[in-house]
C-alpha cells in the first residue's frame, strides 16, 4: 500500500495456507513429477498431491514437448479445470558475472569448467553444460537456496584455479548471491535461460493478464515467444 502496488506475487506461496491468493501457479517437474508420492522427509512433496486441487494454472516444467498420457491423468484426477501449461528451460548464451562478455554457448565444447549452484535440481543444470560439449571436472552442490558464506565462495573459486580449469559456470539464481569483492583467478560466468512455452500459450498470456494487468482494462497483451526465468 506503501507504494501503490494493487498486487503480490509470492514465490512458495501456495504451500503457505493462510494465505487467499486471487490466483495459484503451480510448477510441476516434468522430469520428476512426484517423487515417491510421499510427503517430506520420506519423500519430495511438501504437500499431498490431492492439493493439486488448489492451483488455477498448472505449469509442466522441463518437457520434452512430448505427452505424458499418466501424468495428465494423475493431474485431472484431481484438478479438472486448471489449464495445463508445458514449457522448457532453454539456454541461451554464457554471461560473465560482472556484466562484461557474453559468449556464445558453443564456447563450452571441450571446456574444462568447474560447476557449482545452489538448486532444487543441479542435475539438470550440469546435464545442460555436458550437453553443450563442457567436461565438468569440479563440481560443488550446495543445498537450494543456500545461503553462500566468503569461505565457500573463495573455496570453490581456489579448487577451480588449482586445477587449471578453463571457466567456472553457476546458474543466474547463484550468480546474485556472490560477492563483488572476492574475484577468482580464472573467467566465471553464469548460464542465462529462458522459458519456451510449448503448449498452452494463450493460457500462459491468460494467466499473466489476469496478474499484471489492472483489473479493468482490456488491453492486449503482445504475445511472447520467451519469458525470461529468474528464480
């Protein structure tokens, strides 16, 4: 109110109960959907999978673009009106982390790098470098959302030197947590991608319109073929 803002968006909102939200997105890992179907700590989930129920738009994140016949039914089973969304990360290019170069994702092949981050999923992330022609030859997970101390940092970025690599490689989401003023010795650089919408496109402009646009308008959006992730 402070600030004239009519809207919140809340990243991890949905699993927090007490709060109404006008709208609930909810992103579902193609890859791995549900785990073992079992609630934290046996499992990966943090709520029960009838809570599917709750969500308006269900985004089928890391596809492949191909249908999951099980997966949609599963969905429907318990939330037969929310529109289903897929979309893929694609990477783009490697950006250097003080804002300088930005080279091209062919650089990777035959690079020896070191990887670290501090994701949900650092599986994925390392299969994209590999998959770029990149050798990871250090690699330091971290939990998600860790909060990095200088000592990690500085050890990660020694361990890269003393093995003579050609880069060190974070994702976007880590690169903001590091510390201007501890420098490694070799070039380090963030992976930036964006989302490609495979299907359900006019239900993602939907779901945006009814989040970023006043409530009465009816303005239209330009349609995108990217949205940028930063989380």
């Amino acid at each position: 109110r402070r600030f004239g803002c009519d809207t919140l968006i809340l990243d991890d909102g949905f699993q927090y109960l007490p709060l109404k939200g006008r709208l609930n997105l909810l992103l579902v890992d193609k890859t791995n959907p549900f785990g073992n179907q079992h609630l934290l700590p046996r499992g990966i989930l943090r709520e029960p999978i009838k809570h599917l129920s709750r969500a308006s738009y269900i985004f089928l994140t890391k596809s492949d673009g191909t249908q999951d016949d099980a997966l949609l039914e599963l969905i429907r089973e318990h939330n037969p009106k929310a529109e289903i969304i897929e979309c893929s990360h694609q990477p783009q290019y490697l950006q250097a982390i003080d804002g300088g170069a930005r080279l091209p994702l062919d650089t990777l092949k035959g690079a020896h790098i070191a990887a670290f981050s501090g994701i949900a999923s650092p599986e994925s992330f390392e299969n994209m470098l590999r998959g770029y022609g990149a050798e990871i030859r250090y690699n330091h997970r971290f939990l998600d959302h860790h909060r990095f101390s200088r000592g990690e940092i500085q050890h990660v970025y020694d361990q890269a030197d003393e093995a003579e690599l050609d880069m060190i490689v974070t994702t976007e989401k880590d690169a903001v947590r590091l510390f201007e003023d501890i420098k490694p010795k070799i070039p380090i650089y963030f992976l930036r991608l964006e989302i490609d919408i495979l299907s359900g496109e006019e239900d993602f402009e939907g779901a945006a319109a009814r989040i970023c646009l006043p409530r009465n308008t009816s303005a239209q959006m330009t349609r995108p073929s990217f949205i940028s992730e930063n989380s």
